[in-house]
C-alpha cells in the first residue's frame, strides 16, 4: 500500500470517517501517528509501542468480531 501514497515515509493513511483519519508514518527508527479530526493530534512512539499498539488493535478488532458474530442470529 505505501507505494501507492504520496510521500516518503508514508506508511498509511485511515479514514475514520469523512472528516476524521489517522496517518502514520515511519523513516529510519522514528514512527509518527496523527490524528486528525477537528483538531490534529500528532506523536511519536518507539518500534516497542508501535507493536504494542499494533497488538492492542489485532486483539480489540479479533474481540469486536467475535462479539457481533456472537449477536448474529
């Protein structure tokens, strides 16, 4: 996917909603994550946190699953 972004050390870009996305972005060993809605929020985290972040999201999008096929009927 970055490949196909517009500019050096874009990792991704999320679109949350129409006027809200997520950005991150990564050269050498400094990743940096905005957030932007209204207001535009940007940090940097270490390779550790990013994992750790990463993990965080798998496991709440692996639970989140289970919960709405557990709803289904």
């Amino acid at each position: 996917m970055a490949k196909e972004l517009d500019w050096p050390g874009l990792v991704d870009r999320i679109e949350i909603s129409e006027s809200a996305g997520i950005t991150v972005e990564q050269i050498d060993d400094e990743i940096t994550v905005a957030i932007a809605s209204v207001v535009c929020v940007h940090f940097e985290v270490t390779a550790d946190q990013a994992l750790k972040l990463s993990r965080a999201l798998a496991v709440a999008a692996d639970n989140a699953a289970k919960f709405l096929a557990s709803t289904e009927t």
